[in-house]
C-alpha cells in the first residue's frame, strides 16, 4: 500500500473500515441522525486499520469510538443533551462510545490539566492537533461515501508510522501512548518525539 496515490489510498481506507461492522453501523446511524457537522475519529479508524494490516480480528483492541461534532453553543447542559442523544441512538450496540463537543474542549481541558490549550476554530482544527499523524483522521459518511479529513494524509497510517503532531501533545504523553499501541499492534515504526519537527 506505501506506493498507492491518495484516491487509491482512500478507497482501501473506506474497504478496510467498512469490515468493521461496529463502526460501520455506527457511521449508518450517524448519518441518519439529526447530528450536523460531526466527524468519527482517532483510535477506531487508526486501530481498526492497524488490525486489517496485522491480520488481528479486524476490532481488536479498540476501546472505544470517539464521535466529535462541533457546536457554538458551549453549555455543559447542550452538550449532554447531544451525548445523552446519541448514547439512546447507538445503545445497542455494544461499546463504549466517547462523545464530545470539540468547541468547548479547552474549557475543561485547561481546568482539569492546568493547561492553555487554545479553543479549537472548527472540527478540522480539532483533528489536526491529536497528537500523532494517526489519530489526525475523522470520518463520517454522506450520501452513503465516506467523507475523511485527514491533514497528515494517510501514508503514515498504511505504512503504520507513528509520528507526533505537537501543537498540542506532550512527550510525555506521546511516550505513553506509543509504548501500549506498539504492545497491541508490534509491527509499529514509532518515530522518536526529538527527530520529529511537526
């Protein structure tokens, strides 16, 4: 796949996700919903493609499904209505599913890691600082295709590189995260955080 154009290369992307039936459903449903301007993103998408190049069961491992949308509104209580919304949506379904209004991420995320971290200006402002090439990645389907935004693109996740996006990441967390995906997934090139310049 290393040598494959980006139109080849979103077309295995959209092949191999769709063999995960629980993500499939849940991009089905989505699309159905009275959710605007959301994405599915980070761990289920790269995870699921790790699996398929690892030749594991194709949801191996995934934790959880992150789903994003964004929304000027940055009440707590507008957001809950949305996660208690898609929770009823998506309840049988058997995962866990993390739901989050990315407008209003920087209120929280300052308070509980006394951080700075600058609000997010648009779900693909969000995408493009979560902290490796990788989990830059959202997806969500229109019309029945599959919509990516993938600001890296996507030869590091086919050819299972794992690079840090540091505008808002730290080494210490990207250690930590490289060092349990390289457990679950061995096959992983992890680039060191000092030889990278993103």
């Amino acid at each position: 796949m290393t040598s494959k154009n980006l139109n080849e290369q979103l077309k295995d992307l959209e092949e191999i996700l769709f063999k995960n039936k629980t993500l499939k459903e849940i991009l089905t449903r989505l699309e159905k919903s009275n959710l605007k301007n959301y994405y599915v993103g980070a761990g289920a998408i790269n995870q699921t493609i790790f699996n398929y190049l690892h030749n594991f069961k194709i949801d191996a491992n995934i934790k959880d499904y992150d789903i994003i949308y964004y929304d000027e509104d940055l009440s707590y209580e507008k957001e809950n209505l949305v996660i208690k919304y898609i929770k009823e949506l998506l309840k049988d379904i058997d995962v866990d599913v993390d739901i989050k209004n990315e407008a209003r991420v920087h209120l929280w995320y300052n308070k509980k890691y006394n951080d700075n971290r600058k609000p997010y200006t648009s779900l693909e402002d969000a995408i493009s600082r979560w902290g490796t090439t990788i989990t830059c990645i959202g997806v969500r389907l229109e019309d029945g295709n599959l919509i990516v935004d993938a600001p890296y693109g996507l030869n590091d996740l086919f050819n299972m590189i794992i690079r840090p996006v540091k505008i808002d990441f730290k080494e210490e967390d990207y250690n930590k995260k490289v060092e349990k995906w390289k457990k679950n997934w061995p096959k992983l090139t992890i680039i060191p955080w000092k030889e990278e310049e993103l």
